[in-house]
C-alpha cells in the first residue's frame, strides 16, 4: 500500500511504509552493511536488498564498498533521505 505524502520539501516521493524500518535503522546507525541491516529489522538478506534497491532508485541512500572487505556494501542515508526524515 503505497501512501502519497505529497511535496516534500520540494520533491515528490511515494512513501511505503515497508520502508520504515531502513529510514529509521540508517536514521539511528549512520551507516550499516548490507547483513547488519538485515538482521537489525529482521529481514531476510534478499528481502534487505530488493528494498535497498527501491532506496537507490528514489536516491535515498549512498552505497560504497568496505574499506577493509571489499564484498561488503556499506549504506548510508543520502542528503535527500535525510531530508525525508525532517
């Protein structure tokens, strides 16, 4: 169930609440891998990453590899996520 929010500060987004749990993990965290974020709101790593990929499709987040494990994804809030939580 898609819940339309309208004009947030000056962009339109489609806000699903499946989405809550990442916003607010990344809100508390800063930054997480893809695992830790998983067991964080206890989904399943599949599930963590099709979600993952609806946060990069509406540039919510930023993604980079570990600095020392490159396999590791490391998520953080992007500036326009982190105006959604304002």
């Amino acid at each position: 169930m898609k819940r339309w929010f309208g004009n947030l500060q000056g962009f339109e987004l489609n806000f699903e609440p499946k989405w809550f749990p990442i916003i607010y993990t990344l809100n508390v965290r800063k930054s997480v891998n893809v695992v830790e974020l998983a067991n964080e709101i206890r989904y399943t790593h599949p599930s963590t990453i099709l979600l993952l990929k609806e946060f990069e499709k509406n540039k919510l987040i930023k993604s980079q590899k570990g600095k020392v494990d490159q396999r590791k994804c490391i998520i953080t809030l992007s500036a326009k996520g982190k105006d959604l939580l304002d």
